[in-house]
C-alpha cells in the first residue's frame, strides 16, 4: 500500500492533478477528443522553450565530456527510462558515435523496455548500482530522467554520479523536483496536468523526448558530427542509409549521382572524408590527415586553417 507521504508527494505535483480542460473527454466525440489531445500537446514546447538556457548549459556539459572521453548516460524508469534508451540507440547509427558513447539505463534491466518490472523503479540502490557496473568516472554526465521528479531509482544514481565528481543533470516536469535538487543542472519543463490525469507517457514523456532530441543532437553537432545541417558522419548500415549517405554528399557538394557513389568509394564509404575530398581537391590520405588535424570538424578542415 502506498504511503501517506507517498500520497501527498504525488498530490502536490502539477503532472498528477486534474485537467479542468479535459474533465468530460470521456464524453466528446472521437473528433472532439482528438481535438482537446492536440490542444493539450500545443502546449509543450512552451514549457520546453521556458528552460532552454538550462538545456545549453547541460550541452556544454555533455560537449566538454566527449571531448575529455566521457560518456552521457540516460537513466529512468518506466516512460522515462524508455525514451532514454531511445535516444541513445540512435545515437551510433545517426552520428557513428560508438555504442558506449551514449547509453540508456532503465530501471530493471532491458527486459522492463518492454514489461513493467514491478518495484525496480522505488530501489535507490539500484540506480548507483547500475551507474557503478558501467564503471562511472568524474568525466562522464548522468541524465536522470523522471517525470515526476521523484523517482528512487533516479535519484540514487544521481547522488552516486556527484559522489564520484560526474556532471549530473535531472530532467523533470515539476518544478523544484527532488532530481532537480539532488543534480548540478535542473531542466524542468511543466506542461501542467495530463489529458488523463497521472499518464505522463503523454505530455510529460513528449517534452522529455523533445528535451532528449536537443541534448543529443545539439552536442553531437558541437563535436562536428553535423556540417551545415547535414548528418556526415551517418553509419551506412542499410540500403536506406547507403542513399541517404549518396544525396547527402550530392547535396554538400552539388555533384551527381555518379560522381557521389564514385567519391564514396574511394572514401571507403565515409560520409565526411567523400565531401572533404569532393570540395577541398584532396587525395584520401591527405583529407584524412585534415581531418584528423581539425578534430573531424569538416568546417574547420575545409578551412584550410592550420
């Protein structure tokens, strides 16, 4: 049975209370219904826009930790564990980063991405012991990541996480969360009370995947995975990937179809060294050494600047 504490945490959330604006949606028409869900939703990237310097500085962050070595390791429970996992598997095959640059921890191993593993998310214990089989160290950033803002899972891997020096992060959708107090950097969107009241896999989970999006992306561009604004360091690992890598060369470089397939070959497949060769008039081995040279930044090694 949940405690009297329990019930009265829960009862001072924003994203446990009651919706006046959907109190009879049980009654509209399906259109109707519909219709009050995308009036809701409109809503989140409001709340996402309103914590946007914080967002930046856990990019910041998460940049400097590639840069040193590190890691950025998502951990949650329930919906929120589950969009971490999300974002980090895509992680290697959008931006070649290896599988262990990003990783996604959720509460009760992988078996709960796809069936509730009952209790696993009220173990603090747990979350450091999930942050310690990955060996953490004061280089990487953790991401606790918990719609309420109150999960035990998430904040005894935090507390391990600062216990060890690493840049903590809590992603949350209540103000003044108990995550947000116990990380370096609070992001707390709120998006007010769910279309059904508690089911934060809707708004909720929604400003977490928009937030999760940017703190990927935005430092995955910062490390030079990304030129103008598009994706050149793609993983080639399907027939759909094969001609997107193609366009995005034929787009980088106003070359044709031939020449593309032609400067990919000679790439060895890769995106970046195709382009670098493509615009600078470079041999393989001399881009290569460009750019290695400018970190793998493209902008840098077309440059030309020492």
């Amino acid at each position: 049975m949940p405690t009297p504490n329990l019930l009265s945490d829960l009862a001072r959330l924003a994203s446990e209370g009651r919706n006046p604006d959907t109190l009879h949606i049980d009654r509209q028409s399906t259109l109707d219904m519909l219709t009050t869900m995308n009036a809701q939703d409109k809503q989140v990237p409001e709340a996402v826009a309103r914590v946007l310097p914080a967002i930046a500085s856990a990019v910041d962050h998460i940049v400097t930790a590639f840069q040193q070595g590190g890691r950025l390791i998502y951990m949650g429970a329930g919906t929120s564990g589950r969009l971490g996992v999300l974002d980090a598997s895509e992680c290697p095959p959008t931006f070649s980063v290896p599988a262990d640059r990003v990783i996604g921890l959720i509460a009760g191993g992988p078996e709960a991405m796809f069936r509730a593993q009952e209790g696993a998310e009220d173990n603090a214990q747990l979350g450091a012991d999930d942050l310690q089989q990955l060996t953490l160290s004061a280089k990487d950033v953790v991401v606790g990541i918990a719609a309420s803002g109150r999960t035990p899972y998430v904040l005894g891997g935090l507390h391990y996480a600062r216990s060890l020096g690493a840049t903590t992060v809590a992603l949350a959708c209540n103000s003044g969360s108990a995550i947000g107090l116990a990380a370096d950097i609070a992001i707390e969107p709120e998006v007010g009370p769910e279309v059904i009241t508690g089911s934060t896999r809707l708004k909720s989970g929604t400003a977490q995947k928009l937030v999760l999006n940017m703190l990927t992306t935005a430092s995955m561009i910062r490390i030079g995975k990304v030129y103008q604004n598009l994706m050149v360091d793609l993983n080639a690992s399907n027939l759909k990937l094969q001609a997107r890598a193609q366009r995005i060369v034929m787009q980088a470089t106003e070359v044709n179809e031939v020449q593309a397939a032609e400067a990919l070959t000679a790439a060895d497949n890769n995106v970046k060294l195709a382009i670098l060769m493509l615009l600078s008039g470079l041999d393989k081995a001399e881009a290569q050494a460009r750019l290695q040279q400018h970190k793998g930044v493209l902008n840098a090694a077309l440059s030309r600047q020492p």
